[in-house]
C-alpha cells in the first residue's frame, strides 16, 4: 500500500509537471483537461489513504490523556490566535466558478475560514440620460445625464456557531451614495446609505443604524420604475406634492427587527427617536449637523444654507420648519406564496413642524419670529405641529403565460395630516393614494413595463401659485382678492393627479441590463408634484428659475439607461 500511495505522488507530480510544459503551445482545453486528470488521481489518492487508515493495527492501550486547557477568556482573547484551529469551522460556502475545485473568484478575499468571518463587497450602477420638459414658462425642453441611486456598499457576517451560539450571527454593514455623474457633496458619503450593526438568530434580526422602513420596502418590488425619472415616489408617499417621498424614506439614527420567514409571512418594525432639543422638532437632532430629521442632505427640509426651506443665513437649530418630526415607527407584514403577494404596513411621524408654510414658528418667549402669512382672500395660514401618518395595503400574482411571465401589483395608499377642524383648508397633506403596474417578461431578455398612479385630493393648501397657463412668475400677495395679478390661491382648485409611466428593458445577464422609459404627469391646477423624488439623480419640478412653484403643470419626460449590478 505504501507503494500505491508513493505512485500516487509522482503520478501528481508528473501532472502538474505536464501542466507547466510548453506554456506556448498549450491551449486552454489542454489546461482543462489536465487540471481534471490531476483531480481524478487526487480523488483515487484520497480513497486509498482512507483505505490504510482502516486497516490500522488494533489500539494501544489507553494512555492518560492531559486535562483540558482553560478556556480562553474575552479579555485574554486577541486577534485571531491558534484557538480557532482547535473549533470546528462553519462549511465552505460554494465558490461561485472553480477550477480544479480551486475557487478563482469569490466574494469572500481571503477565505470563509478567517476567524468565521464573510465580508461581501457589492454595487449598483444607473446612469441615464434624459429629455424632459416642465411645461412652465420660463423652462423648455431639457436635457440631463443622471446617477440614479447608484450605491457601493461592505456588508460583514460574523459566524457565531463555532463559538457555541449556534445559529447566532454578527451582522455589519456600510453603504454610500455614488454620485456617478454628479459632483459629489457630503450626502455620497460613506454610511449615507442603509448601514449598521445587528445580530440574527433563530427568532429573527435586531438591528441598528439607519435603514429603509419597512413601509418602504414593503412595496417596492412594485414598481418596475424605481429610481428612473418615472418613479411611482412622484405621488405614492408624497406629502404635498414636494420634491420629497416623506413615507417613502431611509430613517437615521433608527434600531429596527425582522423576523424569519414562517410559511410565507414575515414581520418587520422600525423605532427612530427624534433626538431633538426643541419641544416642536425645529432644531437638528442628536448627532446631525445640517440636516433637519425627515430630509435628505442638502434637500428640501434640510436647511442647508441656500436649500428650500431654510431661514436666510441660519447655520443652526430652530429652523428645521418644512417637514421635520420628531419620533418615528414604521411596521410591515408580507405574505409570499408561489405566485402570491400581500402587504400591510403603517407608518407614524411624530410632531411633524410645518410653521414653514405659516411663517409662524414661535421664539422662547412664546411670540413669532416672523408676521403670520396671509392668502389672497385674507385668510390667516395655520399649519402648525401635529402627527402625520401613512398606511397601505397591496398584492400582486405571476402568471405564467405564453411569452413569460406577467407580473401584476395595485395598491392603495392612505396619507393623513391630524389637524383640528379649522386648519384643514391649509391641509395638503392628507389623501388617498392607488398604483397599479403591470410586467411581462418575454422569453430570458426582454422586459416590457407599464404603471399607473393617481393622488387624491387634499383638504386645502397654505400657498399660493402661479398657473402655468397665465406665465406669470408671481408669489403671494395679501390681502386681496383670489386672482390678483396672476396670483391664484392654492386651496380654490383641484390638487388631484395622474401619471402614466412606460418602459422596455433588455437584460444582457440577471446583473446588467438597458432600459428606455417615458412618463407623463398630469396634475389638477392646484397640484405640484416633481418627477423622480426619491431615487433619480434629481427632481424635475413644475418651478421657475426663482424657485417659485407652478401650478397645474403636466410633467413629460423619456429617459435611457444602463445598470450593472455587483
């Protein structure tokens, strides 16, 4: 036996030696099938020495075996010592390609056995180029190269099991904005995205750091459209037609669970504290620095010096008057089964600050800081501070049919400002949402998408507007009458509105894909929504060069793009 296993050797040998001959002439088949023959000895090599063992000479006997070493302390413990080689290691993940059974790439640099540790590098790439047009006066038809939600992330999992936690893993993750054809600012800075730290375990996963709440992700295999100019975001989770989703959000400084999946269903819910100084949530929170809590950087709300919203020349607190709250919660439930979905998932802001659209933030001493606003008709705004909060339920079902597979959502959405009885003629931010989309996939490649929106009514509205049809680039003027000058008050007209969203997508592999889609929305001449709030590389507004808003103007845009996933 001896002499088989020798044999064995030099077969190897002279393998490996035939596979470094004459690198010139051989071809990458001759590679191939050496490296099989190698693994084939290998295998008989293996089974032979196994055979040896078996035939061992019967046990000695017994010999005292030295008391087991102390075990290691948390504070004795450093690095990655010898004591991992004496655990047992967690199985190999399968390598993503091989060669010989050797992995050549793999996610995981360095191997899966360092100290039970993966670490997972990953990516997304969009970058589209756009024709839009705002149908305002002053603003014609444009052209744009956008980064769409392109991110990079390092995401870390800590296997527990070999330590005697079974089933218990550490989680870490740290992911950022890539502005890909923006110039960068603070808001692609690393951690901007979804990052923290948890641990999983049989009963679920504990996490903390910032995230997507749950009412977001509950929808968001949705919509065909994330992230493109024709976003359902324009209106489904959109607050008064802002150039923000506000219940369609990533929430900061937030501590959050996900259960496993039992039979399909699974339960996810979210905390944020609101971390402020100010009784009314106008100041920065705990930890953030220009950035009022329910913005993003630099975005409308944020009070960033120059963005909407913020009070001229303020660096610091008291200002965060456009939208920011204060304690958040946001739970979903999900239901998969074959070719089932269902959803329900609510979301609650606390204390939401919107003295920005009344002008009458109160000082320490209780008195306003500036004179309160007043509409044409001589109406004094209130807006004030209250909750707002959002609800929704959905599905979808895949059919399969003779092309592919067809793929259909709908869902309805609630959006509700708590205000007393005589503020509702300033309320814009409660109505009733309905989306509905449609998928089909045609053979392994082609992917053709069509969606549908439609935002309800409001209550009222605390602004005034210029109408796109009159081109008349004019603010508020009080008092006087409903019309004055072109000047038109909002809560007189509709605030309803519709968008039609279409597209075609080509997928080269499941990771890189081109894409062509259009939108088209149509507005009540009281509504100003903004195409592509959450996810494009900007917002196409129905506003002026001075920022003032535009009522009731239809919003168009095609775009094209390519996306690489990694």
């Amino acid at each position: 036996m001896k002499s088989k296993l020798m044999a064995g050797t030099a077969t190897a040998a002279l393998s490996l030696a035939l596979c470094s001959h004459a690198a010139s002439a051989a071809t990458l088949d001759d590679v191939m099938q050496r490296l099989d023959r190698l693994e084939k000895e290998n295998s008989q090599l293996k089974q032979e020495v196994n055979q040896l063992r078996t035939k061992r000479a019967p046990a000695a006997a017994p010999v005292a075996v030295a008391p087991a070493p102390a075990p290691t302390t948390p504070e004795n413990f450093k690095g990655n010592p010898v004591y991992h080689g004496a655990v047992a290691a967690t199985p190999a993940p399968k390598p993503f390609l091989s060669v010989g059974g050797q992995p050549i790439i793999t996610k995981a640099p360095g191997g899966w056995w360092v100290d039970n540790t993966t670490v997972t590098l990953y990516g997304h790439v969009d970058v589209s180029g756009d024709i839009f047009n705002p149908s305002v006066y002053d603003q014609g038809t444009k052209f744009g190269i956008a980064s769409n939600s392109s991110y990079f992330g390092i995401r870390a999992r800590h296997n527990l099991a070999p330590y005697g936690f079974d089933g218990y893993a550490f989680l870490a993750q740290f992911e950022a904005l890539v502005d890909v054809a923006a110039a960068p600012n603070e808001r692609a800075a690393f951690g901007t995205r979804d990052s923290y730290v948890g641990i999983e375990g049989p009963y679920g996963t504990i996490k903390a750091g910032k995230a997507d709440t749950p009412y977001k992700k509950a929808t968001a295999a949705f919509d065909p459209f994330a992230s493109t100019i024709a976003d359902y975001n324009s209106i489904v989770g959109n607050t008064g037609g802002d150039n923000r989703a506000e219940f369609d959000w990533r929430m900061n400084h937030a501590v959050w669970y996900e259960s496993p999946i039992w039979k399909g269903f699974q339960f996810s819910a979210m905390a944020s504290p609101g971390q402020n100084y100010a009784p009314d949530n106008s100041d920065y929170a705990y930890g953030d620095l220009f950035q009022c809590n329910g913005a993003g950087p630099r975005g409308s709300g944020s009070n960033f010096p120059n963005s909407a919203g913020a009070l001229p020349g303020a660096l610091g607190g008291n200002s965060c008057t456009d939208g920011s709250f204060g304690n958040a919660y946001s739970a979903a439930a999900t239901y998969k089964n074959g070719p089932l979905t269902l959803i329900a998932a609510g979301e609650l802001h606390q204390g939401v600050n919107r003295h920005g659209d009344d002008g009458m933030e109160p000082s320490l001493a209780g008195t306003p800081f500036f004179a309160p606003i007043l509409l044409p008709d001589g109406s004094t705004v209130m807006t004030g501070t209250f909750n707002e909060w959002a609800a929704k339920v959905g599905g979808g079902y895949q059919i399969k049919d003779g092309l592919g597979t067809l793929q259909l959502y709908a869902m309805y959405e609630w959006i509700r400002r708590d205000v007393p009885a005589a503020f509702q003629i300033f309320n814009e931010r409660s109505k009733d949402d309905f989306y509905a989309s449609a998928t089909q996939r045609i053979g392994e490649h082609w992917q053709l998408s069509a969606a549908y929106t439609h935002g309800g009514n409001t209550p009222g509205a605390p602004a005034c507007l210029s109408l796109n049809n009159v081109n008349a680039p004019a603010g508020c003027a009080s008092p006087g009458p409903i019309v004055q000058l072109g000047q038109y008050q909002q809560n007189a007209f509709k605030e309803s509105a519709n968008q039609y969203s279409a597209g075609i997508r080509y997928w080269f592999t499941n990771w890189a894909s081109v894409y062509l889609v259009g939108t088209y929305l149509q507005q009540g001449m009281g509504a100003h929504y903004c195409l592509g709030p959450s996810g494009h590389g900007y917002q196409v507004c129905s506003r002026d060069q001075f920022n003032d808003t535009i009522g009731g103007a239809t919003l168009k845009a095609v775009s094209t793009g390519l996306t690489l996933d990694f």
